[in-house]
C-alpha cells in the first residue's frame, strides 16, 4: 500500500513511501526501479518499519542543483530521518515529536536549515539541521511549543519570499521585533492639528506634507534590530 509520495528536486526520480516502513525509488519516466530506502532503526522496537507518513526531497544548498539531494522522511515511529539521496545513507535522525497513527509529516524551511513537524501531543516540533557539538551524530536536539488543542496536524515554516512581502509591506505582526519609527508631539500639536475645519467630506484630512509613509533610515540601531535570528513565521494546523 503507497501511503505517501513525492519527485526528486529535478523530478526525474519518483518516490512512493509504503505502509512497511519502505520507499522505492523510480524513473520517472516509464517508472523503472531504481533503489530503496527503508526507513527503520536498526534494533528496538521500530526495527521493523513503519507507515510512510511523508517525503520531501530539497537540494543542500538550496537552489543549487550542483549540490546533494537530501531526502526527509517521516513515518508512524515517530521519527523522522534524513537521508543522502546518492547512496541513501542515513545522515540525521530527528525525534521528540509523537506520530504512532496519524498522517503527519515532517518538512524543511526552504533555507533547509530546520525541519518542523506536527505531533500527536498537541505540539510542533522544530529541529536544526546544522552541525551540532556535543550530540551524538545521527540526533539532533528539539525545540517545541503548545500549538494547539488537538492533534497538530501540519506545521510548516513560511517561506523567504512570504517573508520579504510582509517585511516590505510593513505588516505591523511581523515588526514587532523592529517596530516602525514614531515620533511623539505634544498634546497642543495634536490638537491644533485635530481642529481643523473638516473637509466637504464630512472629516479632518492632514496635508500631504503631514502625512509620512514610508520605513525609517537604516541606522546602525535600526539595522541592529533588523538583523533578528531567521525572523520565521510558522503556521499550524489542527484535526479540528
């Protein structure tokens, strides 16, 4: 039974997750096998495999077809690997999170520096992809947080380009951490300039040359401020 699937970034390379725990890898064109992964530890309890619940494939570095494939599976273990799509070794294993019988899967941020993913304890799960002192190699430690009051289905990372729209549009929400610049006048000002005769519209409309629009000067405390880690926004959803 195929219960998950998904292309190779160049698409020349389908991959179908099966309900075993195994994903097979074909060319795309005429589906030819080529090889498989099976997704399993190596002994305990989920030696012998479970469902596929997702995969995603993405080029490390991101965008650079001349660099390696990784390959990102997640599967009713609880657990989610990382794998070297040439030799389909397994580089990263990614656990915390809680995925014994739902469809959840794990995905990138399109920077593949994390990974998130949804849980069965109501949480999202985010890990680091990047080297990481101390840890054993094939683990990574998590960070989570209360998403939702029932089972979080889906969590995902916006990604860069949603990201520079909101910072460009100054969207209020996203600036918090770099808030727009104000400037403060006092009370006499703001009522001089509240008492003006209202307009054949039946209000009070400022002047051109009052109105300001428009991000403040980059100083070095506003670029500071700017230069905030990652600045992502994650959107989850739940089964309700």
């Amino acid at each position: 039974m195929i219960t998950a699937v998904s292309f190779s970034p160049d698409g020349k390379t389908a991959i179908a997750g099966c309900l075993t725990g195994l994903c097979l890898f074909y060319e795309t064109e005429g589906l030819k096998y080529q090889s498989q992964i099976h997704a399993k530890s190596t002994h305990g309890k989920n030696a012998r495999g479970s469902k596929i619940t997702g995969i995603q494939t993405i080029y490390m570095p991101p965008g650079d077809a001349s660099g390696e494939i990784k390959v990102l599976i997640s599967s009713n273990d609880s657990r989610v690997r990382m794998y070297n799509y040439r030799d389909k070794s397994p580089e990263l294993k990614f656990t915390g999170n809680e995925n014994n019988y739902s469809q959840i899967r794990a995905t990138f941020s399109d920077d593949a520096r994390y990974v998130i993913c949804g849980s069965e304890d109501r949480k999202a799960y985010i890990w680091s992809t990047g080297p990481s002192e101390g840890e054993k190699r094939d683990k990574r430690p998590v960070e989570m947080f209360e998403a939702h009051t029932s089972i979080t289905t889906s969590s995902i990372l916006a990604p860069m380009k949603t990201r520079q729209l909101l910072s460009g549009s100054e969207d209020p929400l996203y600036d918090l951490c770099n808030p727009p610049h104000i400037t403060l006048v006092s009370r006499a000002d703001s009522q001089a300039s509240n008492s003006r005769a209202p307009t054949e519209n039946g209000s009070v409309q400022a002047t051109p040359s009052e109105v300001r629009f428009g991000r403040p000067e980059e100083s070095p405390a506003y670029i500071a401020r700017s230069a905030h880690p990652g600045g992502n926004i994650i959107v989850t959803a739940d089964y309700a």
